[in-house]
C-alpha cells in the first residue's frame, strides 16, 4: 500500500459511536413489549438501549426490573447497582437494590458490598500474585533463535518454555512508526475488511459466550455498540469482541507489511509447518483456520476472555499492537484451585464462593503497544482490555515443553472427524466431499508426518538436556 493511499484510508471513520437516539428508541420499545407481557423481547431491547446510552439510571434501572422479573436476580441487582453509580439518590434503584438483596440473602446466598466492580480499578487480591517475568530481546534471540534459524542447530532450551515472560517494546513503535500504521482499524479494515470474522456483541466473559459471523468491515462498525437487537446473548455491558481467523498468506503478509519478524522458536512455518503439510498451503490453510492458529484480535474497552486453558494445550504469544490489554495467568498446576472455566473471575475473585482460589499462586501483567507476551500449553489465562480499540496478533506454538500433549489431543480430535465421516459418507455434495477430504489429509499428516517431525526434533532436544 502507498502511504500517500494510506493517508487517505486513515482520514476515514471506521467505528461507529454509541448511539442515544437509538438508544432512547429502544428503550421505548422495551417498554412496549413489557406492557404487552413480552418480557423476553422487552429485555432484548433494554439491553441494547443501556449499550447506547449508559448514563441513564432510569435505562439500568428498568433493565434491572425486568431481570428480576425473568428471575436473573443477581444480574439484576448488578444493574441497580450501576444505576446508584449514575445517581446515588435514585429512589427507585435504592428501594429495588434493597428488596432483592433481601430476598438473595433470605435464599441463602452471599452478597460482596458492591460485587459490581470495574476491572481496571485496583482489587485487593487474596491469593499469590506475581509480576510476569520480562525478557529482553535479546534474550529473546539468545532462547530462540533469530529470523533465520533452523530448530536442528540446536537452539531453544526446553526450560524457554517453562513460565510465562513479556518482552517490553518487541516491536520499537516509535521507530517503526511508519509500518506500524499498517495495524490502525482503517488500514485492517481496507486490506481484510471483507473476511468473515467471529463478533462477539456480547463480550467473551463467560464459557457460554458463541460468536455471530460477520465480515470485519461490518464488526468494527459495531465495535462500540451493536447495530440490532440480539435476543439470546446480553450486549447490556462495555466490551466487543472480534476475531479473524488469518491463513499462512494473511498471517505472512500481514506481518511483512508491519516489519515484524518473529522469533525461529516461536514460528511454525521456520521450523515444522511447511515440511508436515508437504508446501500444500491448501492444507497448512485449513489446519490454520480449522485450529484457530493464527489470529488478528480486535476489541473495545471492557472486552476479554474468561478463564480458561487451551483446548489444544499448545503454548501461545501475542504482540500487542494497539491499546493495553490485562493478563492474569496461572500454572496448569493451580488447575486444583480455579474450579471450571468461566467459574472464577481471575480479576476479582469471589473468594466466599469460591475459597480453593486463595491457595493459587499465579501471574499478572499488563501489555501495550509493541510488547510480547508468551505463555505455555495448559496455562490458565484471562485478559481484560483498557482501551478502544485494542489489536493484537495472537499465535500458537508447537514448543519441546508441549507437543506430546498437542499431538495426542489432535489425534483425538482426528479420530472424531473419521468417526463423523464413516457415518455420514452419503453427501452428494461436491463441497462438503471436498472439505471431508481436507480433513482426512490433514489429519493423516498430523496424526504421522507431524508427530513424528515433532518428536525427533524436541525429544532430541528434550533428552540432550537431561
């Protein structure tokens, strides 16, 4: 891209601002389904108006209302909270906050005094927090190698891969000011804008949490606020959520184009992809998209992830780009003390009901422009956005400390795919049999070629340094 065209992508508006007409709009009509006893629609729309409009205590407090009415009491009493928040003097929010924190202590439960608290702020923590620790880049060159070196020459210790470290301005954003406006919404926008993306209108807070497909010119439209009304996910709270998933020639040209160059022990296609896949970028394509290898991150202020591991129990980077995002992770030995994924908030724990969380021993840290954070396979993980928008480049990685466990978990997986397809072998159509053969191939390479690069690269490895 000429930067004399780049100039002009960048002068255009990309993100539209939360709208109060369209707010007051549906709130209007909240009201008129309410009336009219449909709950369920009212509270989809009361939910998009308070998205619009969140200064509006009135706007929290009959959202609040209607949960209570549905009987989602302790979101409900969230939403009298946040409307004291907006007016301390509201009778109507007091009189309500007051009769359902009552009846949930009546019921037996446990309230915090104010469990409606915003994760930016400072939370007194009751387990083991520990700074992240940090790297330079050179270290970074020293463990795992330069642009160009080959995992056979011996390089990328397994204990590399152990904990959790960030490296502070891995990409020189001053330096490379030129380059780095390549990530601006405005510039993703003009070179990917018409990929399918997964919008997440409703944050990706909890397990539950499933995507809505949409080109990503037309989420990032919607990154403040949604468009319509949504009546089965909540989009009352801040925080959108946006993923593309990017192929090896996204992924290499994106990269390129931002003069980034990553590290021969956290790069794929330096060390293992090109060779398992035999150089058919149509199967390194669909292992890519088919595992959410590589991805582009985009979301608003109050946007993250629940707490959870990853399915493949890979180890993963991420360079931020844009905006500061939050981390909290903790050892997969910790996995005793966090209960299910999504139960614990890692931010601000409800220690009452969940007290195993006080014998965790875990990490925190906060990333910015440039900076790189790494963590290994099977590390439980929750991050947290401060700011609009936030952009990151996320990665997975195959490492010596992981890939056993990587490769039996992609085995198991093939082995549903070939059960799925013995037992729907009837389609007739010429796409589906294309896909299903896709999946045969690539799952043949994993579950041999793959594993067996895999292992003779990191046990040689793993066993040099015993």
């Amino acid at each position: 891209i000429g930067w004399s065209l780049m100039k002009e992508i960048l002068s255009k508006e990309f993100i539209s601002a939360p709208n109060p007409k369209y707010g007051e709009e549906c709130f209007n009509t909240a009201h008129e389904y309410v009336r009219g006893g449909d709950l369920a629609t009212g509270l989809a729309y009361f939910r998009t108006a308070v998205r619009h409009w969140n200064v509006s205590e009135q706007y929290w407090n009959d959202l609040g209302v209607t949960e209570m009415r549905l009987g989602e009491f302790f979101k409900a009493r969230r939403r009298f909270i946040q409307s004291l928040d907006i007016n301390p003097n509201y009778k109507a929010a007091q009189d309500n906050l007051r009769d359902i924190s009552f009846y949930l202590k009546g019921e037996g439960h446990q309230l915090e005094s104010n469990d409606y608290v915003l994760r930016r702020k400072q939370f007194l923590y009751r387990h083991e927090v520990r700074p992240v620790k940090e790297m330079t880049k050179a270290d970074v060159v020293r463990y795992f190698g330069g642009e160009e070196v080959s995992l056979t020459e011996g390089h990328f210790p397994r204990h590399s891969y152990l904990e959790p470290f960030v490296v502070r301005q891995y990409l020189d954003t001053d330096a490379d000011a030129d380059a780095f406006q390549i990530f601006s919404i405005p510039s993703l926008v003009s070179l990917y804008g018409d990929k399918r993306v997964d919008y997440y209108p409703q944050n990706m807070l909890e397990e539950s949490s499933h995507p809505f497909f949409l080109s990503l010119s037309a989420a990032v439209d919607q990154l403040l606020a949604p468009k319509e009304v949504f009546s089965n996910v909540d989009v009352s709270n801040m925080g959108t959520y946006i993923q593309l998933n990017m192929d090896s020639s996204m992924w290499q040209h994106l990269t390129q184009l931002g003069s980034i160059t990553i590290p021969a022990g956290l790069d794929d296609q330096k060390t293992w992809s090109t060779d398992c896949f035999s150089g058919s970028k149509e199967l390194l394509t669909h292992f890519y998209i088919h595992h959410h290898w590589k991805m582009l991150l985009i979301g608003s202020e109050g946007a993250g992830m629940f707490a959870h591991q990853d399915l493949l129990r890979a180890s993963s980077y991420q360079i931020q780009l844009h905006g500061s995002k939050r981390w909290h992770l903790c050892s997969d030995h910790e996995t005793k003390n966090l209960y299910s994924p999504g139960d614990v908030d890692l931010f601000q724990p409800n220690y009452s009901k969940f007290p195993k969380v006080k014998r965790a021993s875990c990490y925190e840290t906060v990333v910015g422009p440039g900076d790189l954070i790494f963590y290994p396979g099977d590390y439980w993980h929750q991050t947290y956005n401060h700011d609009t928008p936030t952009i990151a480049l996320s990665s997975t990685v195959i490492t010596p400390r992981d890939f056993e466990e990587v490769a039996a978990v992609i085995e198991e997986q093939c082995q549903r795919v070939n059960d799925i397809s013995v037992a729907d072998d009837t389609s007739t159509n010429a796409l589906d049999k294309h896909v299903r053969k896709l999946e045969s191939d690539m799952c043949f390479r994993m579950t041999n070629q793959c594993r067996n690069h895999w292992k003779s690269i990191f046990s040689k490895r793993n066993n040099e340094e015993l």
